[in-house]
C-alpha cells in the first residue's frame, strides 16, 4: 500500500468493503482491509459515501482520523506476519494473554507504535526498532 497518494489508499478502503458487503471475491490485502473495517463498526457509515475520500482530519478539533488509526492496525498485522521487528510476534502472542481480547491488545500495541513513529518524525530519523520492542514490553 505504501507510495499512493492518500485519495488512492482510501479508495482501497472503499473498495474493500464494498466488495466484502456484495460478498463478491476479495484479494489477500482487501481481506485485511475489510477484516479491519469490521472490527471498527464506528468507522464503517463513511464508506456509505465518497465524501471521505477528500475528508480532513483534525486532532485539535477532537478528531480520530479513521484511515490513519485503521492503517495502524494493518501495518501491526503485517508486523506481527513477519515478525519484525524481531521478536514482535511473541510480545503480541504474551500480550494477548494479557488483555481482554485482540482489538484491545492491538490498541495497546498502536500506542506504543504512533509513539515510536512520532519521535521519528520529530527527531528526523528512522523509527528505532529496539526503543519499540522496548515500549511493548513494558507493556507486559
């Protein structure tokens, strides 16, 4: 998914769970995509219409940018697939023995994701691989 530009990803939002709702085929991304919109029924009304496509998201007007939180959830699904970082499967599999259920193990996880890629973001470097397999295990 990564190098398209925003309207394309949201589009493969749209897409995905039209196609899962007229039960037609999906490929193996558009099943990730639709397994994650299912887990978020708050999201799902804005895929009634293409006015998210071009929707703006703010944080300081109290607002959770959908695509962004449900992008999380997939990039940790991938993480998890390859285990990479090294070592995130097993802190995933210990965590979920933790906490109530899936959703809320992968909510703890975003944290410690989002947090990771701010201070990248903000210090103009890589994500460091170590400080967030740190975060997650003090999770545990």
């Amino acid at each position: 998914m990564l190098g398209q530009n925003r309207q394309q990803l949201r589009q493969m939002y749209h897409d995905a769970w039209h196609k899962k709702v007229a039960g037609q085929s999906l490929s193996d991304l558009e099943i990730m995509i639709s397994q994650v919109i299912s887990e978020h029924p708050e999201y799902q009304k804005i895929f009634n219409s293409d006015t998210s496509l071009q929707q703006e998201y703010f944080v300081e007007d109290g607002q959770t940018n959908p695509f962004l939180h449900m992008g999380l959830h997939i990039s940790l699904h991938e993480q998890i697939s390859t285990n990479r970082p090294a070592g995130i499967r097993d802190i995933y599999q210990k965590l979920q023995a933790k906490f109530a259920n899936t959703h809320d193990t992968e909510h703890h996880m975003i944290e410690c994701l989002t947090e990771s890629l701010w201070l990248a973001q903000r210090n103009n470097q890589a994500p460091s691989e170590s400080d967030y397999l740190i975060a997650l295990n003090k999770l545990l």
